[in-house]
C-alpha cells in the first residue's frame, strides 16, 4: 500500500515542484535581461535587432556595432556585433568585412534578393567556424563567449562567426606534477586550447565533449569530456544532475564546481580529483571517468575518485614497474609519517617513556631539558611555524620566496633551540614531517592530512597512543562510508579486491599483464588491451 500511495503521491509532488521554480523565477528575474527575451526569436528587421542590443549592452564602452552595406545593385544593410579586445582583428577584416563591403558588389544570383543570408554564408564568407542563431539569448550568450556575429536587414537569423582571439598564456609545463619521465606540457586557462590537448592525447570519435554554460553572470563554459561506452551511464547521468542543479552568480575557477558536487563537503579528504596534466586527464578517461573543464582555469576535475589515486603520481606508469612499485610503497610509509610522527612523539615523551631504548630516551631527555611548555604546546608552535613559512614561500615572489623559507626555517629553529623554547629533537620531527609531505603527488590531499595532524596531537597529549588509535579509528571509518558519485571510496582496499589491489593499487603490475580496466570504477568495456602481449627473446 505505501509503494502504491507513492506512486500516486509523486505527479502532485513533481506538480508543486514545477509551480514553486516558476514562482521563483518570477518573484526573482534574471538581473542580466537575457531572460526577458530567452522564448523570443530574432526579428527580421535589423534596426530592431541593433536597438535591444544597444539597449541590452548599454554603458558597455568595449561593445561593438560596425554597420556596413552588402552589394551595389540590391544593396542589403548589415552589421557584425562584438567585444573590443576579444576578437581577430586581422581575420574580421580579411575573411568578414572584407569579402562582404568589396567583393559582393554585385548580385550573385536570384537568390540574393529573397535569402541574402544564405548567399552570404555560401558564397561570400570566408570563415571557418559560421553556426545560424534565431533566438535571442543563443545571440546574447555566443557575443559574450567573445564571438562576432553578423546580423543583416530583412533575415531573422544572425551568423555566429568563429573570429574569438585574446591573449593567454602559452602551454608551459606544470609547475605541481612536474615529472622526471613523460609530457612536459599542462592546459592553460584558455578552454579551448585544454581541449585541442585532450583531442590530440586520443584521437577517438568516441571522445565526446558536452559543453555547459554555469553563472548568471559569467555564464562560464564548462566541457564535459568522456569516452562514450567506457563511462558508466549512471556516473554520467549524476554528474549532468549535480552540475544542472547549480545555480550561482558565477564560476571563476574549478574550485567553485568541485565545492558544489562533491559529496562528503565537511570531509578533509576531497573526493574529486584535481589535475593540470593533459595525459593523467587522457588516462582517467580511458579508466571510464569522467573530466570536468571549466574556462578560465589549467586545473581539470576527474571523478569518480578514489583515495588511493592521491597517492599515485603519472610517472608511476611510465617508468618500469619494479621503480613505480617501490615508489608507491615509499608513498604509504610517507603518508603514514604525515599523519602521525607529531602524535607518537608526543605520546612517547609524554606518557610512554618506556617504549624508548634507554641511551634515546636521556638523549631526548637532556634535548627538552629546560623547556617550560609540554610536548603538546611545543609541537603546535613548531607546526605553526612551518606552515607560516611554507605559506609566505607561496605567496613572496618566486625569486625570493624559496631563499626566505630556508633561511626562516634555520634562523626561526636554531634561535628557538637556543632560547631553550623547544627541543631539538621536536625541531627534527617537524622537519622530517614538512618534507615528507612534499613527497605525496596530490597537493589537495596533503592540505587535508596536514589538517588532521592538529586533532591527532590533541588526542596523544589526552590520551597517548590510545587517542592515535582512536583518531585512526575514525579516520577508518569515515573513509569506508564515503563515496565519490557512487564509488566507494577506499575500494579496492574496502570492498576488497585482491586482484586490484596487486594490479595497479599497492603495486603497480606490468602493463602486459593489465589487459582489463580497473573494476572498481563503472565502464561498460572492460577489455583495455589484447591477451598475450609479454614480451619473450626469439627463439634459436
């Protein structure tokens, strides 16, 4: 009886629904005016057409109306609209204007008189990249993506005209995921350049790419990038719905999308992973994942993800698989050495004296000696510390950034041993934990575990290793309840899989022996290469 009042429940629900969005758009217009005019087509007059975008674009000094006649024998008023700055200057005038003011004087048939437009896009322009808009807000919305449309007198359909130019930065290599072996190239914050990377790492006609406006007013172009029949439709489809339900002023950067899909937001841990690399974008797609780039940014969002992905760097797969597998396990020590040197050294100094050989624990002893504060506060002020110096190096100019973070990190800790403030074993343990985590390959994860190294001090002064043991307790637990777009998170650690874990999780296996894609992620192809590909010495 409940599944059945359900479903007689659901089109009222879905009714009011609709009713309280309409309300809501009405009680809140669109403040950018596109809206008003969203349902209406182009008018055929082109006096009219200019006159609401005068209106829509008034004290806007940077747009653009250059009006110009067609022909000399049935002359035909034109005029192309654009952004000052945000257009070819030389490939408008050599391919738009001037094909259209010299070189049509003429009728060039009969069918000039009654589609002069249509002559104009067959015969006369020599444009590339020409798409036909009717609609007023698909006008409104390619001018502001920096397009130069032409509109002409007596034609409800304005051309969009493919001349968008401004300057950007030229493809560089990354400056967080440098590598020693493979591509030395990164996107940039130019869309469309991301994308011409992306189409030259697979030449696929199964590479879609979707495009997406977000932001009322940025109106920001957003790709969505996947291999059709490797993606998981239901990944896919979740992704469409978390990204149609934003609404917001605007999108400057990927950061705002990733806030606004992930799904644990109060975790320390990120669930979508964040790149610059063009070939870690082309390997999550040929995993089955899907690519999230947005204008106007390098960094590229992949989901689902995983939290074992963080620890694996794109030269993990490009040198031989003995070096990637030392280095993987070399990554989990160091995570380990992240999270919790601070916590067992205070526990140890603090309540567990006894774990300690003897000779180590008077040396210890005799560094703390004349310290007024206990290890607790000692850590903190040591942590509080780097990180201030690890900021400033950031945010100084890179010519003396890195030379103020060394010569502050020596001066700051060798006068706080000398004042007798801290110890010098504390100065080591901090030290040795700041380098430890510039090891790890993923920047957004560090972040979080160096957050978590706070509370799990707090817990090992309280209660020494018991506390450590809680906080990992909780850790552990918060990892297996959460997902990423359905994913379990600490699959394939939890559920387990053997089989990947010895495949490409805790080491990384030859690629003649990885002939399936990873199962933990949804694809609906999992032959990733043929059989029988180990290499063998020939036969004598």
């Amino acid at each position: 009886m409940r599944g059945v009042f359900r479903q007689l429940i659901k089109p009222v629900k879905a009714a009011v629904k609709s009713a309280k969005k309409k309300q809501k758009q009405e009680q809140n217009p669109d403040p950018t005016g596109i809206m008003t005019w969203e349902r209406y087509e182009l008018s055929s007059r082109l006096e009219t057409n200019l006159d609401h975008l005068r209106e829509v674009f008034r004290d806007s000094g940077d747009f653009v109306i250059r009006e110009f006649t067609v022909g000399a024998c049935e002359p035909v008023k034109a005029a192309v609209i654009f952004f000052e700055g945000l257009y070819d200057k030389k490939l408008v005038v050599d391919a738009i204007l001037k094909p259209l003011i010299l070189e049509a004087r003429e009728a060039l048939s009969d069918v000039w008189a009654k589609a002069p437009i249509r002559v104009i896009r067959e015969r006369i322009l020599c444009s590339v990249d020409v798409k036909e808009l009717t609609e007023w807000r698909q006008l409104i919305e390619t001018v502001l993506d920096a397009e130069v449309v032409l509109l002409v007198d007596g034609s409800a359909v304005a051309l969009a005209l493919g001349a968008s130019d401004w300057e950007d930065r030229p493809v560089m290599e990354p400056l967080t995921e440098s590598t020693v072996r493979g591509p030395r190239h990164s996107f940039n914050e130019t869309l469309r350049t991301n994308t011409a990377l992306l189409r030259r790492a697979i030449k696929s006609p199964l590479l879609k790419m979707e495009s997406l406006y977000i932001g009322r007013h940025t109106r920001t172009h957003v790709v969505l990038a996947y291999l059709e029949r490797l993606a998981d439709g239901d990944v896919l489809a979740e992704v469409h719905r978390r990204l149609d339900r934003i609404e917001i002023d605007g999108v400057l950067e990927s950061g705002y999308l990733e806030e606004l899909i992930e799904d644990n937001p109060y975790s320390p841990f990120p669930t979508v992973e964040v790149t610059e690399r063009p070939d870690k974008v082309a390997a999550a797609l040929l995993e089955g994942r899907i690519a999230i780039m947005t204008d106007g940014t390098p960094a590229v969002l992949l989901v689902p993800t995983l939290f074992i992905q963080f620890l694996q760097a794109s030269e993990d797969y490009y040198v031989r698989y003995p070096a990637s597998m030392i280095l993987r396990g070399l990554r989990l020590l160091v995570l380990n050495f992240v999270l919790i040197l601070p916590s067992l050294y205070i526990a140890v100094t603090t309540y567990h004296q006894e774990m300690l050989p003897t000779p180590l624990l008077i040396s210890i002893a005799g560094a703390r000696e004349g310290v007024p504060f206990p290890a607790l506060v000692e850590a903190f002020t040591m942590e509080l510390a780097f990180e201030l110096l690890r900021e400033a190096g950031l945010r100084l100019p890179r010519v003396v950034g890195q030379a103020v973070s060394i010569v502050g990190a020596l001066v700051i800790g060798e006068a706080a041993v000398r004042a007798g403030l801290v110890g010098s074993a504390m100065v080591i343990v901090v030290a040795f934990t700041g380098i430890a985590s510039f090891a790890l390959p993923a920047y957004h994860m560090t972040t979080g575990v160096r957050l978590l190294r706070f509370p799990m001090m707090i817990m090992a002064s309280i209660l020494g290793f018991y506390g450590i043991m809680l906080m990992l307790l909780w850790i552990l637990i918060h990892l297996m309840t959460m997902r990423s777009f359905g994913v379990p998170y600490l699959s394939p650690l939890g559920p387990s899989n053997y089989r990947e874990l010895i495949r490409d999780v805790l080491m990384r296996a030859p690629w003649w022996a990885q002939a399936e894609r990873p199962r933990v992620i949804g694809y609906q192809d999992p032959r990733r290469q043929a059989e029988g590909l180990k290499p063998r010495p020939p036969k004598r």
